[in-house]
C-alpha cells in the first residue's frame, strides 16, 4: 500500500489535520491513467489493471470521496483564448481584520485563478492570467489593493512556463 497523505502527529484535532489515504497498485494505476487523460474510459483502465469496470469505478468514487482526485478537468492554454499574460502576484497584508473576506473578494475577481497562503514576505501568492500588461495594473489597483487597508503587491510576469505538469506518481510509496 502506498501513502499519499501523511497525517502531523503535531497538529492532531486542527482544522488542518491532513488524512492518510492508502493507494493500492490499482489506485496508482487509475491515477496515473486518468492524469493521462481524464476522458479514458473506467473500462479501459480495468482492462490495464486486470480488473473489472465496476471496481474501477468503485475506487474512482473512493479516491473522490477521500479528495484524492478533486475533479476531472481540462487543461487550458489561456494564451489560445487571448490571455496573454501570466503574472504571480506577492500580496503582503499589513492590517487586516478579516482575512477570510479578503479572499472571498479575490474569489470574486475571475482573472485570478490560484490562491496560496505563503510564508517569507508576503502573506498570499496569486496567479493571476490577463489579455494585457494595462488589464493586469487595473486589476491589481481597482480590485485587489481595495480590498482591504495596508495591502501592497509585488508582480512577477512570466515568459513562458517551461514546466507544467502534474505529480510524479512514481513518488508516491
């Protein structure tokens, strides 16, 4: 059986305790198909696995069910949809009451499609896509830095992204 997900003896009762789930040969299998293509079928992983189309989608609904698989989806060249720019964006807080709501508001700006809390000097990382260099500054200064007080922002515009993939799942023991 293989680990996933180790649990923090330390932070045991937190709302950040982090469950173990166990992959089996069959698991890591499907994973690592499905990272392939998300669109195989569940028979044609059975029939890679030597095991039946149902318990294929048994462990599919497990691995879900666990959180392991978060959704099936589609990965989009966001410059083939005119979203020429992709920028990382450094967000320090300086005084801030409510951070919940102050995600909830970049939850609302549709540009920004990750959001990290950090450590070092910035309190998020956010990776946001736009058509162009003025669309990104009027994000950043009409929405994002009016959120809250005190916030301020450092811009990182990426060139190309050389590596973009998913987990190694041969690194899963």
């Amino acid at each position: 059986m293989a680990k996933l997900k180790t649990k923090d003896s330390s932070m045991k009762n937190s709302k950040h305790d982090i469950e173990t789930v166990d992959l089996d040969d069959v698991d890591i299998k499907l994973l690592k198909t499905l990272q392939k293509n998300s669109r195989c079928s569940f028979q044609n992983v059975a029939r890679e696995c030597n095991v039946s189309g149902g318990t294929i989608h048994v462990r599919a609904d497990k691995l879900v069910e666990e959180g392991v698989i978060r959704n099936y989806g589609v990965q989009i060249d966001y410059e083939k949809l005119g979203f020429h720019v992709l920028a990382y964006v450094g967000v320090k807080i300086n005084k801030i009451h409510n951070r919940a709501e102050f995600i909830e508001g970049l939850r609302n700006i549709p540009n920004i499609v990750e959001t990290h809390s950090a450590t070092g000097m910035y309190d998020l990382l956010i990776k946001i896509v736009t058509r162009t260099t003025r669309e990104l500054h009027g994000i950043l200064t009409e929405q994002v830095i009016t959120l809250a007080d005190g916030v301020s922002t450092e811009t990182i515009i990426c060139f190309d992204t050389p590596i973009d993939r998913s987990l190694n799942l041969d690194l899963v023991d």
